[in-house]
C-alpha cells in the first residue's frame, strides 16, 4: 500500500471508495485561491479529456456548483450536486457548454479545506440515470468522510501548502474577474442579474433573491445583453470565459474593460 505522501495515493483513494460503491468516473482537484485548478486524478477517457478539461480548467470550474458552495459558504464534507446546483441548472451555458459533455447523470463529491485558501473536491460520477446513488450508498460515503477528510489533508497539506504554483497560475484574481465582470458597462441591479446568470440562476430564482419581478429581471437582462454586444446566454457565458483567457495584464476590477 503506497505511504502517504506517493503519487499513487489518489489512485488508491479512488479504488478504495469504488470498493464501497461502484461508480463510472472519479476526478480529483487541487484548488488554490486565484489559481486554475490543479488534476491530481482523473479517469477520463484520453479522447475526451481535452476537451472537457481545457474549459473547466480555463474558466468553467468558477461556475461549478461544488466550487461554488466551497468558495461562497465555506461548504465542506459530502454533496451531491443536485442539491447544491440552482433551480435551472439544466438550462445554463455552464451545463450545455461543459457539463452535459461530461455525460454524467448523478454526481456526488467531498469537499475538504485545507486551509483557507485551498481545499480538494473529491468528485465522482455516474452516467446512467437507472444507476443514481441511493441513499445506502451515500450513508456508506457519509460513514467515511471523516476518514478521507484526514488521508487528503495529511497527503495534501504541508510545508509548501500555501505558496503559489506559478506554471498553474491564472493572470489576476479569477474570483475578483467574476465579480467584478460586467461592471464597467453596467448598472449595479444589472450586474446581479448576470452574475446570478451566470451562476445558473432561473429568471423566478433570481426575482426571489432579489426581491423583485420576474419581469423586471427580464428587462435587466435584456438592457444588459444590449450594453455587452450579446443576445443570449450562451454568448455570454462565451464572453465571460473569453475574457477570463484574456488577463495577461489583469489588475483588478471588470475584465471586459481589457477585453472589449
């Protein structure tokens, strides 16, 4: 059995979890605060892996729900994905432009900080919808999670844990890009509106965060779309993730100001 600390441990941590329950494909990442995220295992068929890789890694990851609930409230331990994805999640450009590709039908993860700058996510998947995790298998995972909680933060913590890898650096600060994204060209009411868009938010669960009509988000929506030259949410998710590839020379504030 490989020591902590071998390069083969993420590969044994996979097999040990499929030991418990069968599942179809496993992904483990790395995050660092303003860094793209770093793939320490995946079984990904190599044909697809490019593809799907190169637009999370490059952007997509900052829309993902599990990086998301890490992120904005601090989540940790085990979820499953249909429980922290908003209302629509189906209807996004993150899912039709990424995660539909990945073929996945029911995914859980771990998330386990390990400081307060980084954490792992532990992601598995299947891509049957007549095989979805029942709730057994998920107790069998819960049961263990203070087990992988440990074996990640002793393999994945340690004297070097906070400093920064410059080869897998993204110019600028990716989560001040996304917030502040947009807000050069529009208004406050108007930003929300898209950033919430963008993080896969419905026209109804948008209103209710932001106590107002759903027509009146319609109508921030459409002024927006006009001020960023888009006429969908697709093109803006583009924009978004073609302005993130743009920051050579981010320094702050809304990256369309260098991109546009």
């Amino acid at each position: 059995m490989p020591e902590l600390g071998s390069e083969r441990l993420p590969s044994l941590l996979v097999h040990l979890l499929k030991t418990l329950v069968p599942f179809d494909n496993a992904v483990i990442l790395h995050y660092r605060r303003d860094e793209q995220p770093q793939i320490l295992y995946n079984d990904i068929p190599p044909l697809e892996l490019h593809k799907q890789i190169d637009v999370f890694v490059n952007g997509a990851f900052l829309l993902d729900p599990f990086y998301r609930a890490a992120i904005d409230t601090h989540a940790s331990g085990l979820h499953r994905l249909s429980d922290l994805a908003p209302n629509g999640f189906e209807k996004t450009e993150y899912y039709r432009s990424y995660f539909k590709h990945t073929e996945i039908k029911d995914e859980i993860g771990f998330i386990i900080h390990l400081s307060a700058k980084q954490f792992i996510n532990i992601s598995i998947g299947r891509l049957s919808f007549s095989q979805r995790f029942n709730r057994t298998q998920i107790s069998l995972f819960e049961d263990i999670a203070a087990v992988i909680e440990t074996i990640c933060r002793l393999q994945w913590t340690d004297a070097d844990s906070e400093q920064s890898n410059p080869e897998n650096k993204l110019p600028g600060q990716l989560d001040s890009a996304l917030k502040h994204f947009g807000t050069a060209f529009l208004t406050d009411r108007e930003t929300q509106v898209v950033q919430l868009f963008l993080h896969g938010h419905s026209t109804k669960s948008i209103a209710e965060r932001l106590g107002i009509s759903p027509e009146t988000v319609k109508l921030h929506r459409k002024n927006s779309y006009a001020k960023l030259d888009v006429s969908s949410q697709a093109e803006l998710f583009h924009l978004f993730i073609d302005s993130l590839a743009s920051l050579s020379n981010y320094s702050g504030g809304d990256p369309l100001v260098g991109y546009l």
